[in-house]
C-alpha cells in the first residue's frame, strides 16, 4: 500500500503541472471504487481552477474554492496518480481521469480499493475518513514528549501502535520497520515500557526514516510508481523490510520475520532488543 512517503512524493510531482490549471474534463471509468466516486463531480468541476494541493495522513486533498469544496483522493492498496498526455489511452485499471489543458490526471488502481470522494466547505477534515485521523509525524506537533503521552500505560506492541492510524497517520508496514530498526527497539516490545532514552531515538528516527524515504522518491514494492511513471527507490535502503533470512548491515545477524497484527514484521534479533 502507498505509504506517507509515495503519498507526499505524487503531490510533489502533481503540483508544478496542476496548480493553477482550470479542469477542461473529467471522466468515471469505474465508480466503483471502496467507496463510490460521486456522480456529479463532472458538474462540480469544469471550468473551476485548481488553487491548491495538500496532503492528510496518505489522503491527497485537492481544492477548489470557486466550487466550494475538496477532492479527496486515496491510492488504496495499489493506487497510483499518474501524469499523461491528452491523447493517452486509458488502460484497463485507469478508473478516474481530471483532464487539464495539455495534462491529464490518472488514477489508476488495480484493486480498487482506493477513493476519490467530494468534500462541500473550506476544512476537508471534515470528511468522516479524515476527521478520525492522528499525529502527523512529519509535523511539529510529533515529538518525544507527544510520543510517550501516547504510548503510557500501553501494552500494545509499539509497532501496532505506529501503524494505528487513529493515533499516527501515514506510518505503515516498511517505515515502522525501517523506524524501530534505526530506534534499535524489537516490534513486539510493549510500548508502554519504553524509556524516554527509547522513545526519543523513535521519534527521531520515524521522522529520519520518512523523510528519507521521500528524498528517494518513495518505495516501489508492488504497484506504486511516482505520477512521471518512474520508481521510488528506498526499497533498496531498507535494513530489515523484507530481508528475512539475510545479514543484518549493522551486526551480521540473520533478518528474521513474524506475523504480528495481520502483517510481516521484520527485525534483528541483535540489534533490536524486546
């Protein structure tokens, strides 16, 4: 699934192209999406100009104030926003397409499990699917302090709660990973019982990771690709992500892999301690 790195990274690529473009067409291939795409959007914004691109948790949030409200657009499971030229053909799994002069914004999702909703009024967070949403850990409000506020008197394993989106959004499956490996804390360690020596290399080590992992243009492990159509690359950094079985490149210990909360964890068993 794209992350809040792949997420960031197409709304770096969308905005020097989009901004300030007016919407020529827009075209439903498939309305049914995880949630359906509204049937007016068509209506809603021809002839409106794009003013802005934003970004919640892994939601893209498009604005225009002239009809008065927002796109609300996730990539799901193996979405992609991609850029193409007008003539471009639409592929089988290309579902959405925006059309801007000498542009067109393309949706594609294989699995469907995306959405590209309609948010009426100035705050999209007032949409149910963002209002319920955490810390942004790419924002100021994200420390050490914050972090142990959240984690006190938890015996929830401290990788479930970075990946639980109510409390800190965005941080999925590989960046957890790649965040407690650089923290030097196992995935199942509790998390109320991390030290604030603990907590402090965690928080600093999310906003590292993720930050990096933008730089790189995010990771493409599956489906995603950036809206140029290139591939992120921090796939290729990762320490412990899917290198089960493989020497760690800090110590040399063996990657191993457990399921933990539905998903693979991966870690070293040396230099992550419970």
């Amino acid at each position: 699934m794209p992350e809040l790195p792949e997420v960031e990274v197409s709304r770096l690529g969308l905005l020097p192209r989009l901004v300030g473009k007016t919407v020529t067409d827009c075209a439903v291939r498939r309305a049914d999406l995880r949630l359906p795409v509204p049937q007016d959007l068509r209506a809603r914004l021809l002839g409106h100009r794009l003013a802005a691109i934003a970004r919640r948790g892994k939601y893209l949030l498009f604005h225009w104030p002239t009809a008065d409200g927002w796109l609300i657009v996730h990539l799901g499971m193996s979405g992609s926003l991609r850029l193409a030229p007008p003539d471009a053909l639409a592929g089988a799994h290309d579902h959405f397409d925006l059309c801007f002069p000498a542009v067109i914004m393309r949706l594609r999702d294989p699995r469907r499990f995306g959405v590209v909703l309609w948010q009426v009024g100035d705050n999209p967070e007032a949409h149910p699917l963002l209002a319920r949403l955490g810390m942004e850990p790419l924002s100021p409000g994200f420390t050490a302090d914050w972090l142990a506020n959240a984690v006190r008197g938890r015996k929830t394993p401290i990788k479930s709660l970075l990946m639980n989106a109510a409390l800190l959004t965005g941080v999925g499956n590989i960046y957890a990973a790649e965040s407690l490996f650089r923290a030097g804390i196992s995935p199942s360690c509790p998390a109320g019982s991390l030290k604030a020596a603990s907590l402090e290399k965690l928080a600093a080590a999310v906003r590292e990771t993720l930050l990096e992992a933008i730089e790189a243009g995010g990771s493409s492990v599956r489906d995603y690709v950036r809206s140029d159509g290139g591939a992120g690359s921090f796939q290729l950094r990762c320490a412990v992500y899917d290198r089960a079985g493989q020497p760690c490149p800090r110590c040399g210990a063996i990657i191993r892999q457990f399921r933990q909360s539905g998903r693979s964890s991966f870690y070293c068993p040396r230099c992550q301690r419970p």
